[in-house]
C-alpha cells in the first residue's frame, strides 16, 4: 500500500507548522509564547491541562457519542498551546469570508427564486438540481431581508506553504462556537500568562451580534419579538451548546413538543398559556423540523412549522434548503458563484475538486483512490470518508463501486496537508493536524467573529479533526497588530 | 415572564429528586450505622422494612449487604445514582434556568460520586451525597432569583420531602408497635430526618413515639416537618399563580396545610395513621391538579398581548385531525 501521507507527523517538513518554521525557531507571533511555555515547563503545563479538562467536565462541557445505542458523555479535549493568526492575515482572511458568505447567500434567494444562475448557464444546473439539500418545494418562497444563511462556519485548512483554502461550507447548522467561546474562558483562567502582552482580539461579542441579528430578522412590525433557540433535547450531541447559546443570548430553549402551529404563527405552551413566537433559531435539521414537511416520524419537530414560515408567520435561522450550498459538489461551484454574484474574484481559494457525475473526473477519481480523499456530497462530521492513501485495498474496491453505482453522491479532492502545530501530550510535545472553522454572522452586516474554532486531530498522524472522531480543539487568537507579535 | 410548561415540570423534578436523593441517602446511612452496634433490636425484618421503604419491595429478610448494594447499586429501581441522574438530567433540561453555581455543584457532585466507589464505606460516601445535595439545595436558595422558576424548584422539593416524612413516620408507627417503646428507633426516626438535634433542643433528651410523631408531622418551624413542608410547598404555589387567581393546586394545598395546621396533636401522636391517610387522598388530588394547572394545561386560551387570536386545543386537535 502506497502512503502519500507520512504515518507520523513528526516528519515535519511536509507540513506547514503554525508554530516553528524550524525545530526550536517559533514563528513572530509565537515567540512570547514558546518562551513562557518553557518557562512553565512541561508537569506544569501537564497539571494545567488537566485542571482545564476537569473544569469542563464540571461546566457540563461535553458531547454525547453514540455506541451501541447508548449515549457517552465525552470531553472535547482542549489543547493549552493557542493558535495566533496575526492582525494582516486575518484581515485577508476576513474578507474572503464575508465574500464567500455574501455570493452564498444571493446565490441561495437565486435558487430558490429566479434561478438566473443556472438560466444563464454560470454553473451547470444539473448539478446544482441534483443536490439532496436542494428542496424544490421551497422555490419561490421569500426569505426574511433576502438572507437564507444566518450564521455559517466555513472550514479553512492550511497547506503545506501556509495558504489557506476552503475546505467545506456549513451553511446548515454549524456548531462549535461555544467552544470558540468556553475554550477562551478557559485559557485566561489556566494559563493567564501566556496573555500578557498579546493584544488578543475579543470573542464574546458573538452572543450579542447574533442575537440583535436574529431580532433584526423579525421585522419591523414586531416590536419586541420573542426569539427561541429550538434544540432536539438533551440526548443530541451539541446539547451543551444549545443551552450555552440560549444561556448567553438570553433567549428560551425550546423543544419540538414546546411550540406549536396555529393559523401559520407559532406559539410556545407556558404555564401561563400560549406565547408568540417570532424567531426560531433551530439546531434541529430540516427533516426534523417538520413532520408534515419532512420525516414524518419526526418527534423532534413541529406540525406546520414549514408552512408557518412560508406564509412568513415566523423566521427559522439558518434557513431552510441550505443544503444545497453545502453540498459537496455544488462547492467546487462557489468560486463561479462568486464570480456569478459580486463580478470579483474569490479571495480564498477552494480546494481541487472532483465531481463524480462528470464521466471523465469519474475514470480519474476511481483510477485514482489511493491518492484522493473521497467524501459524500451531503456529509458531515467526517463518516463515510475514504482517505486514499490510508486506506486497504478492499475499502477502495468497495468505494469504486459506490461510485460507479451512485455518481452523484461522491466527490474527491487531492489529499490536503492540514498544517500542524504542536499540542501537550503525556509524552511531552508533539505535532498534529489542524483545521480552522471561523464564523461568519449575516445581518445588516456580514460579521465575523475573531478566530473561530481551531480543531486539532489528537491521533498523531490523523487528518480527521471531527469531534466524533477523536478530535479536540485549540484557542485561536487573532491579534490586534499586524504582524501578531506582541 | 410565563415559564414553559416543560421547564417547570423539570424544574419540579428537579427539586423533587435532589430532595429525595438526600432523604435516600440519609436513610441509608443512619440504618446503616444503626445495624453496627446492637442498638437494633435483633428484628428480623430490620433491612427488608429498610428496603420497602425506600420503594424495594422485598420478600423476605435480608443481608445488609444486599440492602446496601440495591439502593448503591447499578440495578434497576429507586437506587441511590437513579435518583441522582434523574436530578441531573432535569438540570440539563432546565441548564438555561439555572444558576451556574447550581448546575455546576449538582454536575460535579454527579460526576464525583460515579467516580468514588461506595465499597468499603458506605456511609462516608452517603455524607458525601447528603452534603453535596443540601449544597445544591442552598445555591438554589442563594443563588437563583426567586421568581417562578425557582418556586418550582422550591414546590418539588417540599411536595417531596412531605411525602417522605408523612410515610417514615407512618411506616415505623405500624413497625415499632408490636414492640416496646423503643427509644433508639424512634430517635433513628428523628435522625433519618435530619431533625434530633432540633428535637432534643425543644423536648430534651427523652424521646417517645407520639412526640416524635407530632413533631415530623406537625411542628410550625422545623423544615423538616411534613407540615411545614406543606405550608411552603403552598407559598411556592402561591408564588407562581397570579395572586389574583386560585388555581387548583392553591386550593388543594391550602385545605392540606388547614389539616396539618388544626390537627389535633394528641390524635396525631396516637395514630398517625389517620393523618397520613387524609394526606394520601389529597395528595393524589394534588398531582392531579399539577398537571392539569402547570405540567400539561387543558387551557391553552390564547391571549397574548398584541395577538387577539383566541385558541382552544380541542379546535386545534380537530383542524390538524382533518
């Protein structure tokens, strides 16, 4: 079996190291801390680590994984070492975002209005049409202020010169930013020193800018409007962001069976009797959402909630039929999207992208697994993955048959080497992949929050960073100077 | 601000079962050290009537061991860590209705105990659940704004602990009287209430059955009596209705606190049997009236400020219906 990727990631070189551009030589920004992290030594950042670790298990910071039908409460493991993107980087990387987030949303009012785009032929519309998160039924449906995407956690990886690409655009329901939030807390309450100096741009003002969005949302006509944040309950795994979030935005958390549907407005059961409700921030999937609408086995959803919101009774954040932008295939589209919607060039670029309905990106895709990283178009949390290089001959056999047989719901990219950086293990220091997951706010403005969630794969040599599947997380600090050092 | 009826039923599980991880605990515990030493009378029945007690129906005589690792075990049933993850989970529930002190003491006391194994020292890791319980029961108190959402907290916890001294004491009346007077028992009694200190303060050292009787049933001002349960399970209640209304449950609790309050002491500490039985009856009427006022209102009138929608559920059972 043929490794393109190394198994251990120790063989620095390969990767772009966020930290050290030489072993023992930390980048500008990371100078301050290198030193200081030395200074405190390696028990001591041990013992710190683990006090941070026993924090959150006593915040209740964790989510549930699923095994044989039984739910198990994990930590989502946080690594002490932050990550600093300096002021200059960001402000490109910033603006990228807000680009990408802007054409998505024209893109989806488009799709689900005049679907000029694909009228005009700047992207095949057999692609766009094809997709499993585009809901046809929704077409010509008028979302509140035009927006679709209220909040979108866009992955960005590192390659191995250090330029940043798109890797996936979650427009649907992304989660991690009470991480983005509790792993900040955290920090200055472990290792405060490493703080000093560091012009650390805040984070907390997401809550707010999200919340004052959302009642944005509402309209002009509801003067006070009444915003819920609907969760599928307690046995979801990002139960303890949904309450985090309803918590720091002062808003109610509801389940399904707390609301109800009357005459296209929607209401919650109080122990004082029924309550309007005028914006549902939901963290329940479309299918769910809706019985009537989607899966009628759904006990998470709500009866007439779909229709609620198309007769505009109510405004649902994210919107519905987000999916579409999501999907896999329809990404490597973005950057003609972009181009398509603001006549710019896109900023940040995407990654090479295979799509397996095209006949000849086909016989190159299954010619080629053991070099590719497959993934399914409508996917997320990184199963039913196929990493090439790491994978046996049997899994490619059997990939290449899935493939053959359901084009449409694949796509490859070239293997991406995520950059690294070093994390605290037991055994001392040692280097591991990484992610990044900004998000970006849409309201009267686009906004982004500084940093976003830096997700670490902890198994060495791994390049899935999925919190399902062993990965934990980092603070990203973006500086308020230009060169990050302090 | 109008609490969810899902929130408020939680909230009233939560303080129901803090509250009865506590009384569970402390039961445990003091029957435990009671069977060290020979103060229990060699009763054959001493941990089977423990285990019925404590919602084990048991057939026949059992070993403390057995007894212990039933109620802090893993079996299903009224067990120790049941009671607490049930308490837990209604926090999760509710986590946004909470105070950050109260979740993260109730968190870390359930994380703490599924660590600790309770093999080898029952009754140290039971103190540990006693303290760590009455923690949270006074963070609720101290930090929590009392409005709604903590009455439910507060009206759980009280409906509860009622409940449980009401069948204590009933439950050892029917017990101890086939024997003689036993001072040790009855004072166990007291103990298992958290309430001999404050006893033997009012009444000195001698301890009777009908004394201990009137005083967990009736006294005014200890918070362990059932009585004094009952009038503040009543505050609570009066506390969340609009003061303007009596709801069913106002009504049911407010004739139940009229009969703990002008029950005849001496009648009590006789047969307090007859109490218990009248608080049995209202107490189902009680749950009753709960649900149909707070957990799951029939009156589901709309009438919100701005809206002049007006609703029932029968018209919105018939419109989804067909």
């Amino acid at each position: 079996m043929g490794r393109v990727v190394p198994a251990q990631a120790e063989a620095r070189g390969a990767f772009y190291d966020e930290m050290l551009a030489a072993p023992g030589q930390p980048r500008r920004p990371y100078l301050r801390i290198h030193q200081r992290l030395q200074t405190l030594g390696h028990s001591e950042l041990r013992r710190r680590q683990r006090l941070a670790q026993r924090v959150f298990r006593e915040l209740g910071i964790t989510f549930t994984v699923y095994e044989d039908d039984r739910g198990i409460e994990k930590l989502f493991p946080v690594d002490l070492i932050p990550r600093v993107i300096d002021g200059r980087t960001w402000t490109r990387l910033e603006r990228g975002l807000k680009q990408r987030v802007v054409a998505l949303n024209l893109f989806l009012e488009d799709i689900y209005g005049e679907q000029r785009i694909l009228r005009q032929g700047a992207v095949p519309s057999d692609v766009v049409l094809s997709a499993d998160g585009f809901r046809r039924e929704l077409v010509g449906l008028r979302a509140p202020r035009g927006l679709h995407c209220h909040v979108a956690g866009i992955d960005l990886v590192r390659d191995h010169v250090g330029e940043f690409h798109v890797l996936e655009d979650n427009l649907r329901t992304p989660s991690g930013i009470s991480y983005v939030l509790a792993n900040r807390q955290i920090l200055k309450r472990v290792v405060p020193e490493l703080f000093i100096g560091y012009d650390v741009r805040p984070v907390d003002g997401y809550c707010h800018e999200f919340l004052s969005n959302l009642r944005w949302l509402a309209g002009s006509r509801v003067v006070d409007p009444t915003v819920v944040l609907l969760t599928p309950g307690i046995y979801n795994s990002a139960y303890f962001e949904h309450w985090f979030l309803a918590k720091q935005m002062g808003i109610e958390l509801v389940e399904g069976s707390d609301l109800l549907v009357d005459q296209d407005r929607v209401f919650m059961r109080t122990t004082d009797g029924l309550r309007p409700v005028h914006v549902v921030y939901r963290r329940v999937d479309d299918a769910y959402l809706d019985p009537i609408f989607g899966r009628p086995d759904s006990l998470l959803g709500i009866p007439g909630l779909v229709n609620a919101y198309r007769a505009g009774g109510v405004v649902i954040a994210n919107g519905l039929g987000n999916g579409v932008a999501d999907d896999k295939a329809v990404y490597a589209l973005v950057p003609d999207i972009i181009r398509y919607y603001l006549g710019e060039e896109p900023l940040l670029p995407n990654v090479p992208t295979y799509i397996c309905t095209r006949d000849a990106e086909r016989r190159y895709v299954v010619d080629h697994l053991e070099h590719l990283v497959v993934k399914t178009v409508g996917g997320s949390g990184g199963y039913g993955m196929l990493i090439g290089p790491i994978s046996t001959r049997a899994q490619r056999a059997r990939m290449r048959r899935l493939i053959e047989a359901h084009p449409r719901r694949f796509v490859a990219q070239p293997v991406i080497d995520l950059s690294v950086q070093p994390v605290l293990t037991s055994g001392g220091i040692a280097s591991r992949h990484q992610d990044l997951r900004p998000f970006v706010l849409s309201g009267p403005e686009t906004t982004v929050t500084p940093g976003g969630l830096t997700r670490v794969a902890l198994r060495p040599g791994s390049l899935v960073v999925n919190s399902s599947q062993g990965g934990g997380s980092r603070d990203t600090w973006v500086t308020a100077s230009e060169d990050g050092a302090p | 601000m109008a609490l969810l009826s899902r929130v408020a039923t939680m909230l009233y599980v939560l303080g129901r079962d803090v509250e009865r991880t506590e009384h569970l605990a402390r039961l445990l515990r003091v029957h435990f050290e009671l069977s060290l030493d020979r103060s229990t009378p060699s009763r054959r029945r001493f941990w089977s009537d423990f285990l019925v007690l404590a919602g084990w129906p048991v057939p026949g005589p059992v070993a403390r061991e057995h007894a212990v690792a039933l109620v802090l075990g893993d079996a299903a049933g009224p067990s120790l860590r049941r009671s607490l993850e049930s308490a837990r989970r209604a926090a999760q529930a509710v986590r946004p209705s909470l105070s950050m002190e109260t979740w993260e003491q109730l968190n870390s006391l359930y994380w703490r105990m599924s660590d600790a194994g309770w093999q080898g020292r029952p009754d140290s890791y039971l103190r540990q659940v006693e303290m760590g319980t009455q923690l949270v029961a006074g963070l609720v108190d101290d930090t929590m704004t009392h409005d709604e959402a903590w009455h439910f907290v507060k009206l759980g916890k009280h409906h509860e602990r009622a409940a449980n001294v009401v069948r204590l004491v009933t439950r050892k009346a029917a017990e101890l009287a086939e024997h003689e007077e036993d001072a040790i028992a009855w004072a166990s009694v007291l103990r298992s209430c958290a309430s001999l200190e404050t006893f033997r303060m009012r009444f000195g050292a001698a301890v009777s059955a009908p004394a201990v009787s009137r005083f967990l049933l009736l006294d005014r001002r200890s918070p362990h009596s059932a009585g004094f349960c009952i009038t503040a399970a009543l505050a609570a209640v009066q506390g969340i209705d609009d003061p303007e209304a009596e709801s069913p449950p106002h009504r049911v609790l407010g004739r139940l606190a009229a009969t703990f309050q002008y029950a005849d002491p001496a009648q009590v500490g006789a047969s307090p049997g007859e109490l218990a039985t009248r608080f049995d009856g209202r107490n189902a009427e009680l749950h009753q009236a709960l649900r149909s006022a707070y957990f799951q209102p029939s009156q589901l009138a709309l009438d919100p400020e701005g809206d002049q929608l007006t609703r029932h559920p029968q018209q919105q059972q018939q419109r989804s219906g067909g």
